[in-house]
C-alpha cells in the first residue's frame, strides 16, 4: 500500500502543476474528503458521514487524514487540490452551468476521482434524476455502466462481495471509466447514512434489513473506494493470488 507521502507525489505528477510551500505541504499532506456543493436540492443530508469514514480509514490504514469538514464548489480553485471528492444529496439539484460541467469533466479526465452517494433511501429518486442528467452531461459519449463484481473497488483493500449501504436498493455500483481508469462510482443505497457516528460514537441512522454486518461492509466499501482512488495504478493482477480466489469462490458461492 503506498504511503501518504508517496501519494501526494503521484498527484503532483498528474499535470495540475500543484506548487506546494512548506505550508502548504502540511495542508496536503493528510488526505481529505471535500463535500462538493452544489444549486438547489440538499448537498449534505449526512452531515457527519465523511467525518466518520475518515475516522475509521485512519483507524484501519496508515492514512492520516483530515477529519475537519471541507466544503468544495466545482468552480472554486481548490478542487484540484483535493484526488477525491464526495457528492452527496436526497432530493432534485439544479443543472450544473456550462462552465461547472467543463471544469468538472476536465478534474475527471486528468486524475480526479468522484463519489456519487444517494441518500434518499428511494428508489428512482429525484436525486437519482438529477444524477443521470449530470452524467449524461458531463460524458455524453460515455454511458454509466455496471461496475463488475470483479472490479479493484471489490478489492483494493478489503476483499468485498457485493455492494453495500444503509439500504441496499441496488445490488450494484455505477460507474463512468476513462481509458480503463473508473472517474466516478455512483451508489444508490446511502453509503453517507450507513458511515455516519456522532461525537460521542452512536450511529445515526439504523441499518435497514442488514444490521452491524451490513453497516461494516458499507465502511469497508468506502475505504475500498477511497484506496482505489488513491492507487490508480492499482493492478488487479496483484491480487490474483490462490488464497484471495478462493475466497472469492466462497463468498460467491454464499
């Protein structure tokens, strides 16, 4: 796994000619999780979600991170700064502006990364709409796929069988890959309402139908998410040993 360190090399290396002070350097050097905002709708419904995936992605990886909440516009400068940005909502949004979707798809097409998480809980909800208007916008020669379940989200750290949330509507993850790299993921059962603990460490939202097993595989599909963002020269081969087939074998015979 790489170090943080070495991560904020390979960002650098991107081609978004990050110049880092030795300020700045502290700033960047502890993985972030931006909320992007956005017209209209609700760009937060779980407010103490990211907070609490970042918790436990430092308490399980050797990530550091930056627990404090981070808000980012897609026009505001700072989005190049950060490798992996967060979309959350439960209701309709109003359509990004021209210049919104060329900034957003330029972040994407040049090595950021976009989580999509519905928090409805409702199936064909108007934030589902408004999403795939947004994707066909934003990639209109590129439609939202299925993402196999032998996709490296499943395994780039913990070995995952299926897709998880606070509920799970859909038995799959969405995705858009630019040249064999996956840019976004979209998730329709609330990953944010299954992370989300408060201060003093009681969960927020109850678990619909799969109780703690379902909630730890929401956790574990988030960091698995976040890894694979930060490794995108991530090989599948790598994992390809007998022992992780095998266990694949029995999880998929489950």
């Amino acid at each position: 796994m790489r170090s943080i360190g070495s991560i904020i090399i390979w960002w650098m290396g991107i081609g978004f000619g990050l110049l880092l002070t030795s300020e700045a350097w502290a700033d960047y050097s502890k993985m972030t999780l931006p909320i992007l905002k956005y017209q209209g709708g609700n760009y937060n419904p779980r407010p103490e979600a990211v907070r609490s995936l970042l918790a436990q992605l430092a308490s399980r990886t050797s990530i550091e991170v930056n627990r404090e909440p981070v808000e980012v516009a897609v026009t505001d400068p700072k989005l190049y700064s950060y490798p992996f940005i967060y979309m959350a909502g439960d209701a309709a949004f109003k359509p990004f502006a021209e210049e919104e979707l060329r900034i957003l798809r330029h972040y994407l097409s040049y090595g950021g990364f976009l989580l999509i998480d519905d928090n409805s809980s409702k199936a064909n909800s108007e934030f589902d709409t408004s999403v795939r208007k947004l994707i066909a916008q934003l990639f209109a020669k590129i439609p939202l796929q299925k993402i196999s379940r032998d996709h490296s989200i499943y395994r780039s750290f913990y070995l995952i069988n299926k897709p998880q949330g606070r509920i799970v509507l859909n038995p799959f993850l969405e995705g858009i890959a630019i040249k064999g790299r996956t840019v976004l993921v979209y998730s329709g059962n609330d990953l944010g309402g299954a992370w989300a603990r408060d201060k003093l460490g009681h969960w927020n939202y109850d678990i619909i139908a799969g109780g703690d097993q379902q909630r730890q595989g929401s956790i574990r599909l988030g960091i698995n998410i976040i890894m694979y963002s930060l490794t995108l020269d991530y090989k599948k081969d790598m994992v390809h040993l007998p022992i992780i087939l095998e266990r694949l074998r029995r999880y998929h015979s489950k």
